[in-house]
C-alpha cells in the first residue's frame, strides 16, 4: 500500500484520538464526589454489564522523553508503600456500590511503570481485588511492563498472582534510540522475556508494543524491529504513533532539539511495518494493532463485534464498563466519565479522609452515547453498517444518523480519495483509509472543531 504524500498533507490534521467520546478534554471539574457515587450506582442496570478494572501505577525509575502518561519519578521507594494503601482504600469505597453479582472480565495495570515497584506489592493488591470482584473464570489478567525492569523471577511472581497477558513496552531494539529518548535498556532480550512467559502455560499471552516517530529513527531501522519482533512471534503487536503534545508534556520538548522524523516519514515507518507484519501473517485490527490469525480480537473482527476502551481493543462480549483506580485514572462508565486527582499527594490525602479522589469528570447524554456507538463502530470495524449497528445497540438506524454529523463535503472528499466507499446502508473504510480512520471519525462528530494546541495531529 502507497499513500501518496498530497494525502498525507491534506489530512494531516489535529483531530481526536477517539479513545473515549467525547474525548478527554471535555472533562471538566462541576463533577463531585456525590455525581460520581450516583454514576457508579447507576452502572449496575447498565450496559455492558460486565466489569473492567484498571489499576493505575504512576512509579518509573525515570520519565522517557516521549511518554505521555501521568507518571512520576518514584526516587526514594517509601512512596509506594502509602500509594498501595489508598489503592485499596479506593476499591474498599467504589466496590460497595457495585452489584456483586456483576462478572469481572478485564483487570489491567497499566503507568508509569507497574513492574517498577515490587512484585509482591503488586501479588498483595491482586489478592485484594479478588476477593472483592467475582471474575469470570477467562477474565484477562494484564500488566504492561519495562522490559528493563523485568527478570524471570519478577515474572514468576506476577504469574503466580494470576496475570495471563503481559505487554512488553520494547518502543525500539536500538540501544542509541533508547538512550536518547532516556529509555533503559533491558539485561534480557525481548525473545527470551516471551519465551519464559509462554512456559508452562498455552494460556499466557504476550504483546510487543512499539513506537514510531522518535528522533534517529528511519523507516529501514523501524522495519528491522518488526522484523525482529516477527521472529519472536508475539500474540499482538502495537506500532504506536508517537503523540508529540508539548503543551501537555514540556519534557517531550527535549525532543525537539534532537530533531523529530516528518510526517511522510513516519508514515513510510508505518507502511512498511504494516506490510512485514501482514505478510508475516498477522491481522491488522483498528488502525495500529496486529494479531495472530486465532486471536479473539480477529474472531470479532471477521464478526463485526470489535469494540474498544481506554486498555485498548477488546470484543463487545467480553468488555465492560471501566472502573478505574489511582491517581489520574479515568473510570469509563456508560453514563460517564470520572478522572482521579492528578497529584499523588492529594490522591493519597483524599482517601485517607475517607473521599473519593475526584478530579473532573463529564456526564453523558443520551445524544452523545448515541455518537460514542457510532465512532466507536466505525473506529473498531472500518464499517458502519446502519442496520448492523441499530441490532447490536437497540438504537433504530435513523435515530442513529440523525445523532451524528454527515458532514457532505467531508464525505465527498473521502470517496473521491479513495478513502471510504459511501452508501445510504454504509461508510466503509478502504485500506488507505484506515491510515485516515480518525479523520473520518472526526467527520462524523457533532461536537468537534479543528484545534491546534489541543489535539496531536493525526499522522
């Protein structure tokens, strides 16, 4: 696949991620302890009825120049002792007003870096979680881990904890990169980290995270990681397009001064590890991840039953609302989002009051649920299909369309781009148009306008 660069300049835009809708930046802080008590209990007679949890763990050793996570310098390791106890004191909270009865299907820990802290801080918390959840018996288990800060005794110990997916942040094999975007580079090769994960168990899975954009990288080096991660073979594979947002995070300015790739370069990047990986036999799902032919997440896909949350792809039978803890965690429940405090300091001081760490947050309408379905639709399965769509979420098609924005002239330059085929029944998404797929998202949003300074563009 070729896409030519007059397309790439004609849509390289800011536009929103479409991880949540609305996004991120409409949260705001009218939303107090008593809203998110009344969303939480409200949850239990909604859909999806099942749970996710996330557990958020800011600690890193040091902050990569490129991250744009909340994560924190963990220093001196008194800090995480105090953390952990407001962890638990903020499930203690929430999960009194959740139905028992309600089946867990997702745990997920993501950062900062989880492993960072010790692993049986990490058994310890695990413990408590489940003897407070009733988890379906395939629930997925899952921790996102430095490979730097990982060693087969670690791993041992997060297996017995119950974990069965683990997602190695590699971002590049080269140790010059690494050290310029102040990554550390791990003792332990990435094939031989998967191998010992995979021991023991057919049910272990593992994911091999990268990403593209990052200064000194080319699109021949980035295909020489690919091609490396093809031999190892991962369950999943994500190429993530570097988010430069500076006036959110000012310690990616640094990478400013090395020089960052242009956006036909980054592309290029991407091309060419989407064309290795497929012929590898992997299947693209959404814009940026990989999987193996068996993969659910392909299963779903060939069904039209992909669907996603803040922890990334998952199928509509096995997602949840998320319920989410730590500081700055984003708990995605069907009548709303709620953010923790961003501060560890008050995060901590909250629940050691007894309050619930409420940051900000954003009640959604009925309208807005109705266009979540709808980007979320064309996000995960490059198809939107209005009939489909109006039996899989009890929304009639035409209540559905009139809900969104058909932006005509947007429409219009889509096909003549070969970006999307058009029809009264459907928009369905051509294989360059996927490169686009958050542009034609875009389009189809009532609310959105074209920001610079708020959104990271979309190449």
């Amino acid at each position: 696949m070729i896409i030519p660069k007059s397309l790439i300049e004609k849509y390289n835009a800011a536009v929103p991620r479409y991880t949540s809708y609305p996004p991120a930046n409409y949260f705001n802080e009218t939303i107090q302890q008593a809203d998110y008590v009344r969303l939480l209990k409200a949850s239990n007679t909604q859909k999806p009825e099942q749970i996710a949890l996330y557990i958020h763990i800011p600690f890193c050793t040091k902050i990569c120049f490129y991250c744009g996570c909340n994560a924190t310098p963990m220093g001196r390791s008194s800090a995480v002792r105090p953390y952990l106890d407001a962890l638990k004191k903020e499930i203690e909270i929430v999960s009194k007003y959740l139905d028992k009865t309600r089946i867990v299907s997702q745990l997920h820990y993501g950062g900062g870096t989880p492993n960072a802290i010790p692993a049986e801080y990490i058994a310890e918390l695990n413990h408590f979680i489940f003897e407070r959840f009733n988890f379906s018996p395939n629930a997925e288990i899952a921790i996102e881990c430095n490979p730097a800060e990982l060693d087969f005794q670690y791993i041992d110990a997060l297996k017995a904890s119950g974990f069965n997916r683990f997602s190695l942040g590699i971002q590049d094999f080269d140790e010059n990169i690494l050290k310029s975007v102040n990554r550390e580079i791990s003792k332990i090769s990435a094939a031989e980290l998967t191998d010992y994960i995979r021991r023991g168990s057919k049910k272990m899975s593992v994911n091999l995270d990268f990403i593209y954009g990052l200064p000194g990288q080319t699109p021949e080096s980035f295909a020489d990681n690919i091609r490396k991660a093809i031999e190892i073979r991962p369950d999943r594979l994500v190429t993530f397009s570097y988010a430069h947002v500076p006036w959110l995070k000012k310690h990616q300015t640094v990478l400013e001064k090395v020089g960052l790739p242009a956006a036909e370069t980054k592309t290029e990047m991407f091309l060419t590890a989407r064309n290795l990986l497929l012929n590898a036999g992997y299947v693209a799902i959404g814009f940026d991840h990989f999987v193996l032919p068996e993969d659910e997440l392909n299963i779903a896909l060939e069904t039209n039953m992909l669907h996603r949350n803040f922890q990334g792809y998952c199928t509509r039978n096995t997602t949840g609302q998320v319920y989410a803890f730590g500081v700055s965690a984003i708990s995605q429940l069907t009548s709303g989002y709620i953010q923790n405090t961003l501060k560890i300091s008050n995060y901590i001081e909250k629940l050691n009051k007894g309050e619930l760490p409420v940051e900000k947050g954003y009640e959604i309408s009925e309208t807005q649920n109705i266009v979540k379905e709808v980007i979320t639709e064309i996000m995960c399965n490059m198809t939107l299909n209005w009939e489909l769509l109006a039996e899989k979420t009890g929304i009639e098609s035409e209540k559905l369309k009139q809900n969104v924005r058909i932006d005509n002239q947007a429409i219009t330059n889509f096909v003549s781009d070969g970006l999307i085929s058009f029809s009264v029944q459907e928009i369905k998404v051509s294989k360059i148009g996927s490169f686009f797929i958050r542009n034609i998202a875009a389009s189809l949003d009532p609310a959105f306008h074209a920001e610079l300074g708020k959104y990271s563009k979309s190449v």
